[in-house]
C-alpha cells in the first residue's frame, strides 16, 4: 500500500515503513513484520502520523492484515535505503527513537 502526497509544491519524501508488532498486545518480545508499507511525508514525523491514523481508524485498516490497532510498544521501521534505517516505537510519551537491539 502507498500513502500519496496530498499537497502539491511540497518537498516529500518517499518512505519504506515497516509496522513491526508482537504475536499479544503489551509484550516486550518477540516483534515480527506485520505490514509494509511506503508512505510520502515531508519528515518522519509526518509518515509517523500517517500510519498512526491508517492503523486506528477502522473504515483506512488495510484489508488482508495481520497488523491491529497500533498500540504502546509497537514499531516503526524506517528503511531509507544507503541513508540507513531507523526505528520509532510508541511509548506512553509518544513515539521514541530506539535503537536496533530494542527490537527482538
């Protein structure tokens, strides 16, 4: 699936996001792939909130997921080619950049 720009004359960004979730809700470990995704945004904040709304509003869910609702402790992988790879999880603040070892 691809989220599209919606504004025009904007610099966006194609990003390569991984949603990575846990087999039950609240648990630590054990996170796998759950649905990919490519999402055009001016920043990560923006593709971070474009994939919040896609997954937590009901009528946007993909069909032919596995992926929920996204909830505390769950994972944004940004896979942004040579410029490396970055990872957001949900915490009870907001969304936190962690680093790789977090992700198991």
């Amino acid at each position: 699936m691809t989220i599209s720009p919606s504004k025009k004359n904007k610099i966006v960004q194609c990003y390569d996001i991984t949603l990575m979730q846990t087999p039950r809700i609240g648990q630590k470990k054990g996170y796998r792939s759950v649905y990919r995704l490519d999402v055009y945004a001016e920043s990560h904040d923006e593709a971070m909130y474009e994939v919040f709304r896609l997954f937590n509003v009901k009528e946007m869910m993909p069909k032919q997921t596995e992926a929920r609702f996204i909830r505390t402790w769950d994972i944004l992988y940004f896979d942004e080619g040579l410029e490396g790879m970055t990872y957001y999880q949900l915490q009870p603040g907001g969304w936190k950049k962690i680093g790789r070892v977090h992700v198991r």
